[in-house]
C-alpha cells in the first residue's frame, strides 16, 4: 500500500515511518499542511495518517479542505487528544479512523488494514488479492484471473487494473491512472491500454465516466 503520513513530530514521525516501511508499505513522510496538500494533489495514496496537531494549519481544517477537495483515499487522524467531541468532529469532518497516541505500531498496521478491508473489495486471508466480481488480482503474483482462468497483462495493463480494482466504485480521473500506472509516459496513450485492458479483460468491467475517467463497479 502507498501511505502517506502527514507528522511534525520528529520522534514520532520517524517511528511510524519505519514501522510502515518495515510492514512492506510505501510510505512517504510530510510534516506539515503545505507539503501534505501539494502531494495528495501531486499523487495517488491508498491510505493517509494524519496527525492533528500541524505546525501550519489545524489537522482538522486540514482533513475538512482534504474531503471537500474529493480526496478518497482513507484517512486515519493521530493525536493526543482523547476526548470523545474530538472523536466525533473528526469523524464527521471525514476521518475513517482515530488513533490515540502514544500509538503502538502493531495497533496502528491492524487498524489501516481494517480500514482498508472497509473501503476497498474484498480483501483475501489478509493477503494482498483484491476481488471484484470474478476478478481476482493479486499483487505479489502480479496476476490477474477471470474465474480461475489468468488473463496476461503488460505491465501498464496489470497497474491500471491494480488500481482499478483495489478501489472498486471510485471514479478513477484520467490524470490519476496515468499517475499510477504511466508516470514517465508522454502523450495520450490511456485510451489504447484501456481499449486493449477491455478487449482482454471483457468489455463489462471497466466503465467510463465520460469527462472524467473509468471505474470497475463492484
Ligand atoms: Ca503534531
């Protein structure tokens, strides 16, 4: 999974970036509110730790522009406070989760999977396949199966899918499928994967959103 761990504190900053990296994860580390905005612009995360206490602007407002701004990828808050108003208000302001800290690794990489499982398809035994209809990916095979049966991908093919299906029923925008699976590419070339993705895949998986982009309905 890609993180993004938004954390002034350095101490605690740099444990919780070393947990998630020992987990296996792709973590990137921002310490305050400016950074945090220009990359979860810049860039695609599956899951983002926010700390509520920032040295430039309240973690809340923070999570509020974040949400009001359609960013989808879940939002777990960090903080001291343990106050049930606060767990209410960031709740409501669009958090998935709320961590107290002194926060012990093992809790925090249980509670991301746990939000995970909640937001994207079903998640397999823990590991990493995401499923959707009779889809079955999995990401350390780096395979893609239509009931039982493996359907060969290029590697710019397997990440759109990847994408697509880790989040199924979110409207993937153009910009960010080419973030994800086509970073270094020049040109308009997502159309052909994905015309080719279809052709391999069938035709009913992927939708377009016209204007917009393409989605895998669960
Ligand atoms: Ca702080």
């Amino acid at each position: 999974m890609k993180i993004c761990l938004i954390e002034d504190d350095l101490k605690l900053g740099r444990a919780l970036h070393a947990a998630l990296v020992n987990a296996g994860q792709q973590a990137t580390w921002l310490r305050n509110a400016a950074d945090a905005r220009h990359w979860l612009c810049e860039d695609t995360f599956d899951a983002v730790l926010l700390d509520l206490g920032l040295p430039d602007c309240g973690g809340l407002a923070l999570l509020r522009q974040l949400r009001r701004q359609g960013l989808a990828a879940p939002i777990m808050i960090i903080t001291a406070r343990d106050a049930l108003d606060d767990r209410i208000e960031c709740l409501d302001a669009g958090a998935d989760d709320f961590l107290v800290k002194p926060v012990a690794t093992g809790e925090l990489m249980a509670r991301l999977r746990a939000v995970m499982r909640r937001v994207t398809g079903t998640r397999v035994a823990g590991a990493p396949v995401w499923e959707v209809k009779d889809l079955v990916l999995d990401e350390s095979a780096r395979s893609l199966m239509r009931a039982g049966v493996r359907i060969p991908l290029s590697k710019t093919e397997f990440d759109l899918m990847h994408a697509l299906l880790r989040q199924p029923d979110r409207v993937w925008t153009r910009r960010e499928l080419e973030a994800q699976a086509m970073p270094h590419v020049e040109g308009p070339v997502l159309d052909a994967h994905m015309h080719n993705l279809r052709r391999k895949v069938g035709g009913d998986y992927i939708s377009t959103v016209r204007g917009v982009g393409y989605v895998v309905r669960r």
